[in-house]
C-alpha cells in the first residue's frame, strides 16, 4: 500500500505567504487572507490562476463584480487617497491585487455594503 499526499496547498500557501511579504503585508494578515482562501473553493481557484499566469481568472463575480473590477477600484482608491492622477511605478501593484482578491471574498459575507462604497464614487469613506 502506498499513500499519495498533494502537496499542492502547501506549494500555494508558500507563495501566498512570499506575495503577502513582498507586498508589505504582516504575517497576521497573510494568515487571515490564507484562511479566507481556504473557505472559498472559487476564490482559491481565482488566485491559483493568478500565481500561474499573473493576471486574473476573473471567473468569480459577486454582483457582477470580478477581480479586475475590484483591482482597478482599488488603483482608483490608491491614486486618490495619495492624490494622485495617476499611478505611479513605486506603487507596490501586488498590494493592489491583494486588496482585490480579499475585497472579494469579503463580498461574499457582505456585498450589499462593499458595493455601496464602490458605487459611491470618489471623496467618500474608504474600504
């Protein structure tokens, strides 16, 4: 008898923990963002995907929201917050699809709210 293991999540978890560090993220919150992938079977599809080919799936929609919508949503947020017009190179982009894909999987407990803030337009309270 032999047993086979998949080592596969733990590959990802090792390169979701490298991206967190690298876009500035704490362990903490590598942790939780890990957990959260754990408990979505699409969204961890969506971010295998993006490892693999360094851009979005964008198969998971949450009211007719994907990652890109929420990646640019939140390069909106970034350039106004820093009142920017646009967003320069020094911008750790990783950090911005990071923000994208826990938007989403945020959105799953509560759309209603997180659309609210991406429908209000700019000069309001930020996510």
């Amino acid at each position: 008898m032999s047993i086979v293991i998949d080592t596969t999540k733990m590959k990802v978890n090792g390169y979701c923990k490298q991206l967190c560090a690298y876009a500035g993220m704490s362990e903490a919150w590598a942790d939780e963002f890990w957990l959260m992938l754990m408990q979505d079977d699409r969204l961890y599809k969506e971010f295998t995907y993006y490892l693999e080919q360094h851009t979005f799936l964008d198969e998971y929609q949450i009211e007719g929201y994907t990652l890109s919508d929420l990646y640019v949503w939140q390069m909106d947020k970034y350039n106004l917050i820093r009142d920017l017009g646009k967003n320069p190179e020094n911008c750790n982009k990783e950090t911005l699809v990071l923000h994208a894909f826990r938007t989403l999987g945020e959105m799953k407990d509560d759309a209603e709210t997180i659309v609210m803030r991406i429908q209000s337009g700019r000069g309001r309270d930020v996510l």
